[in-house]
C-alpha cells in the first residue's frame, strides 16, 4: 500500500504545518504565548491570493502572503504586548477575526461565497530538473516540489543555528524562560518579542502561501481547516525545538498524506477526514515522556504492596 | 509553556467600551467594502428587531448562542478552555436525532426529555476525553478539544451518510429522517423556537443560582481563579475540571439537540456556522456571569439575525458579524483600556 511515491506528497502537505510551527517556535521561545497560527496562514493564504490575482505574478502572491501574516502578527502583537491582552482569549478572538475578515473580503473584492478559483491566479513554480526526476527515489524529492518546500527544510537549521549559538537566539530564549532576568542583563524583552511575532507572521504567510498557491491554486473559507493549530501541537509537542518540529510535522505530514491516499479507496472519505487529527491527538498523548512517566508509575504501583 | 486560562473580572464599563470600539472598527470594514454605512446599520437592526419574523429570526438564534455560551461559561469558571464545544454539539445533535427518530411510540412528554438527555450524555463523554486526558495526562485540553471538533464534524457526517442517510427527494445533502412530532419541541406563542429560549432562561437561572449560592459552585469558581489556593483549602481541583468539563459538555450537547428539536427537525451534516465559537464569544463577552452571557448572548442573537438579513438584501457578507463579534473581544481582554475607566479613577482619586 504505502509505496515511496508517497514522499512527494508528504513533502507538499507538511511544507505549510512545518513553516508555520517554525514560526511558532520563535513566538514560543521568547515566551509571547501566541496562538493566532491559524489565523495567520488564513489571512496569509487569502492575501497570497489577492496579489496573485491581481499582478499575475507568485512572487508578488507570496509577498503578500507574508505581509498578511505579518500584519496578524502585529495586531496580536499590539493586543498582546502594547496592551496586555489574555494570550488565550487575544489568540482565540484573532484567529476568528481572521476566519470573519477573509470571508468578508472574499465576498466584498470578489462577490462570490465559498471557493475562488480563478485562472489568473498565479501557482507557484514547481521544481523540473530533466536529470534527476529519472533517478528512482531521489525524483520524488525534487520533482513537482515547490521551492517553499525546500526554504521550509533549510529553515529548520537556521533556527537551530540561530537559537542555539547567534547573540539574537539567546536574547529570545532568555525573554522566553525569564524576562526579567533577560531585562535585568539589557536585553530589551519587549523589541525582541516584536522581532519574533514579525518572524512568526513570516513564516505562518509562507505556509499560506504554500496551500493556497503550491498545493493548490485557490482560496475557500476557513482552508486552513485546522493545521495552524496543528502547528501548535507540533510547537508544544516538541518542546518548541526546531528539529522536534521537523519529526513531529513529518508525522502529521504522513498523517495527511496517507489520508489522500486512503481516499482512492472505498473506505468512506469521513473517516479518513478523522485520520490528521487523531493523529494529533495519539501523539500528544504517546509522547514519549508520558510514557516514561505511565511506566514509572507502574513501577510504583508494583512496588508498593512490597513496601 | 503557558497555555492556562484564568477567568479575569472585567467591568461592565470596559465591556462597554470595547463594544463601542469593535463597533466603530466594524464601520470602517463597512466603508472599507465601499458599503453605505447608514444603508448597513438599518438593514441590521430592521432584520433582528424590526418585525415578527425578525424578532423570531433574532430569538432562534438568541436560543443556541445562549446554551452554547452557557457551556463556555461553566468551562471558564472552572479554568478550563473549552474549545470543544462545537464537537460536543454535533454529538449531542446526532444522538438526540437518533433517538428522536428510532423511539417511536413515546408520548412528547417522555419523548423530549429522553432526547434531550441523549444530547447531554453525547455531548458530556465527547467532553471527558479532553477532561480525562488533562487531569491525568496533562495534554493541552485547548488542542485537545480543537482536534476533536474536527473529527466530530467528520464521524458525524459519516454517520449520517453510512447509515442513516434520508431515501427521498433531498438530493446530495447528508441528512437524516426526520424526527418523530412526538420529540420536536412544543408551540408556545406561534413558533416552537420560543421553548429552547425558555429553557435557556431557565438554565440561566439555574446557572446563576449554582455559582452563588451552592458549595459545588464555590470551589468551581475558586479552583477556576486560583488553583493552588483550592488545593490548599482542600478542594480536589483535578475532581473540578472533570465535572466542569462534564457539565460543559453537557449543556453543549443540549445546546445540540435543542438546536435539531427546535429548529432544524432533522440532522444536517455541518449544519452549525461555529455555534461553539460564538458561544465562547458569548461567554467572554459576558464575563461568565449569568446575567453577562444572557445580554451578549441577546446581543450576538441581534448581530447574527440582522447579518443575515443584510446579506440578503443588501449583499454584504454575513461575515461583518463574526467580524465585529471577535474585535469586540479583542479589545474585552485588554488592560489597558482600563485607563478609560473613569469609575475606578474617580475611587483611586478619593483613596
């Protein structure tokens, strides 16, 4: 059944869960409780559109696939650190203030409701190289990709460089697990939670614009369906780490993927709608330290009668 | 990681305000779609109040946002964030069609009960997976509950489809018989709409009555503010989030199966537009107090009703609502709108 044909799918549907909790690692660390993801791509994926739409060009599409998220961003970001929002509540009301405006906007710029799919807009380029697309495994790599998929891949390192040993990285980090201690050695908490908010819109608008441009060339209410919070379960999954990330969007990508695949079958495509999102849910619970834990608690209860 | 919710007392005043700002944000989203403001306004307030079927268009919707916020609200006092709701709806909705179509031979008055009590379990062992999954594996119940809206949506529809699917003349919508007379709710003054409203008002005031004078309601509301405080004062606060996120899932499931008895007639697959979320609107608008979620649920009933009518004479998405809706709440949160608190001014001035 599973074949390894099915990388080249797994690749494509895993690009926007793995940009846009990449991006949610730089929120997470620097301790910004962000939970507008979902908002982010959505409005990401619908400005990605409309500059498609009307330049005609991709690349313009995914500039403003990026100011979309950006600009959710900031608006979370003044909710949120100019005026002390509740992170939960702030989150919860962007993420519906973004379902709310693209499906006003969709309806006021192009009097339809539901799905525009149009011929002008714009696809992304999809990666073609004549040699390599004959090589057995490797073409499923590189052929049909779009190059999001890659910058995606590359970006799981820069974060862990950035994190890990650049000035700016131990400035979020510190923000994240104590401000004030970070205030108190002149970091200035405040700008660097900025820098990573405008970093997470970013990289939750190149998710955007991988669905609504890469994988398919359309926007439709509410497309995001779900995988900025499944963005967020991979950034809380992974302890915000950028290569738990990669393992864990490399799940739910498989998750997805396989479902696609399920749904050439005659197995009934609901419950195989059901399979990401269980999938989410199975892996927040086998984590392996639960399990560590579940087994120490086993172990305990085995040793008390003894005691 | 921080991803607890703490109930936060908000004063009416800010309330106020932030209304008066999502408001003013909503017109300029209005001129934004080059629309004539006045044109708009009237449109919303014509088609929620302006007429019977208005006022009944307004009170059917007025109807499921108020149990939905209900649900939200008992989650909120009890420091959990219950995003689920819209799965415990449909939950609820599927299994009180299913008994309202498959126990014939009942009497309406044993029959509606029985419904709705299927609706509240559905909806109350939706809601204690997330609970469960929190006290004793402590899983983010927020993504928790999310993913399971998601996968309600999707085991209902299929469902419906797999075997319980309708033999008639509706076409390629997923739904179901429809209900027995005996389990669709009574008439009271024209329209069987009004009996959910009462029995919203009625759980209102029973929800009112529970979180000020019961002991159960005490330690809900202690252990939703301040955790450690209850453990040390001897409430079982892991015991508390279970039943809050029980009782949560209950009224959702009600809010479900009063939604297909009152109105619908018969299971629609997807035939909520985010019920759950507009209740949890509902809630934080109305700070989880009893008479707060009445008011905004009254108020998001007005929105909504009026929204649809402005989409269908005047052709602007019904969308402004939920536009308008979520900056409200926005701002509802915020600290510091508190500086345009002139009350509490007016008492730090006098200290």
């Amino acid at each position: 059944m599973i074949t390894a044909s099915i990388i080249a799918p797994i690749l494509r549907v895993m690009t926007p869960i793995l940009l846009c909790a990449l991006g949610g690692v730089y929120s997470e660390r620097s301790g910004t409780g962000n939970i507008t993801y979902e908002g982010s791509m959505l409005v990401g994926t619908f400005t990605g559109v409309v500059g498609s739409y009307f330049t005609g060009s991709a690349l313009v599409g995914v500039l403003c696939a990026v100011a979309g998220g950006v600009l959710v961003n900031l608006f979370y970001g003044m909710l949120r650190i100019k005026m002390g929002g509740d992170n939960v509540v702030c989150g919860f009301a962007v993420n519906s203030f973004s379902i709310g405006v693209t499906t006003y906007l969709l309806r006021t710029i192009f009097h339809t409701n539901g799905t525009l799919s149009d011929s002008r807009i714009q696809g992304l380029y999809k990666l073609r190289i004549p040699v390599l697309k004959d090589i057995p495994i490797i073409k499923y790599f590189v052929t049909n990709q779009t190059l999001l998929v890659y910058f995606a891949l590359l970006m799981v390192f820069v974060t862990a460089i950035i994190l890990k040993r650049t000035k700016f990285g131990f400035a979020i980090r510190a923000c994240g697990e104590n401000p004030m201690a970070a205030a108190t050695v002149g970091v200035n908490v405040n700008r660097t939670r900025w820098i990573c908010l405008v970093i997470t819109g970013m990289l939750c608008g190149l998710g955007g614009a991988q669905m609504a441009l890469g994988n398919l060339t359309q926007f439709s209410e509410d497309m995001v369906g779900g995988r900025g919070f499944i963005a967020l379960a991979a950034v809380i999954l992974s302890k915000a780490t950028p290569l738990g990330v990669l393992c864990t969007a490399l799940l739910f990508g498989f998750a997805e993927a396989y479902a696609n695949l399920l749904q050439l079958t005659s197995i009934s495509s609901y419950l195989i709608l059901m399979i990401p999102y269980a999938a989410v849910i199975l892996i927040l619970v086998l984590q392996p330290e639960r399990l560590k834990e579940l087994k120490r608690r086993i172990g305990m209860r085995r040793k008390l009668p003894q005691v | 990681m921080n991803f607890e919710f703490r109930q936060r007392k908000i004063k009416p005043s800010i309330i106020a305000l932030s209304i008066c700002i999502g408001l003013v944000l909503g017109t300029v989203f209005v001129l934004l779609g080059g629309y004539n403001v006045l044109e708009v306004y009237s449109y919303l307030i014509r088609g929620s109040l302006g007429s019977v079927s208005a006022l009944s268009s307004t009170i059917r919707w007025t109807t499921a946002f108020l149990l939905c916020g209900i649900a939200s609200g008992i989650a909120f006092k009890g420091g959990m964030f219950n995003m689920g709701t819209e799965g415990q709806l449909y939950m609820g909705a599927i299994s009180a069609t299913l008994v309202g179509i498959y126990c014939k031979g009942l009497p309406a008055i044993a029959h509606i009960p029985l419904c709705m009590l299927a609706g509240m379990v559905a909806g109350a062992i939706w809601a204690s997976i997330p609970a469960l999954l929190r006290v004793y594996w402590n899983t983010s119940e927020i993504v928790v509950t999310l993913m399971m809206n998601y996968i309600a949506i999707n085991f209902t529809s299929f469902l419906v489809k797999e075997y319980f699917l309708t033999t008639g003349v509706f076409g390629d919508s997923l739904t179901t018989d429809e209900l027995a007379a005996t389990a669709r709710f009574p008439v009271f003054g024209g329209s069987p709409i009004s009996f959910g409203f009462i029995l919203g008002t009625l759980l209102i005031i029973a929800y009112i009555l529970f979180f000020t004078k019961s002991k159960r309601g005490f330690e809900i509301k202690v252990s939703g503010v301040n955790p450690d405080f209850a453990k040390f004062s001897g409430i079982s606060v892991n015991k508390v989030r279970i039943s809050v996120m029980l009782m949560s899932g209950m009224v959702a499931g009600l809010a479900g199966a009063a939604e297909i008895m009152g109105v619908q007639g018969r299971f629609l697959s997807g035939f909520s537009p985010d019920f759950g979320t507009s209740g949890m609107l509902v809630a934080l608008l109305g700070n989880s107090s009893g008479i707060g979620i009445y008011i905004s649920a009254i108020f998001m009933g007005i929105l909504k009703a009026g929204s649809l009518t402005l989409e269908r004479s005047a052709g602007v998405s019904r969308a402004l609502a939920v536009v308008i809706q979520a900056l409200i709440i926005c701002f509802v949160s915020v600290k510091t709108l508190k500086v345009f608190d002139f009350k509490k001014k007016e008492g730090s001035g006098k200290e």
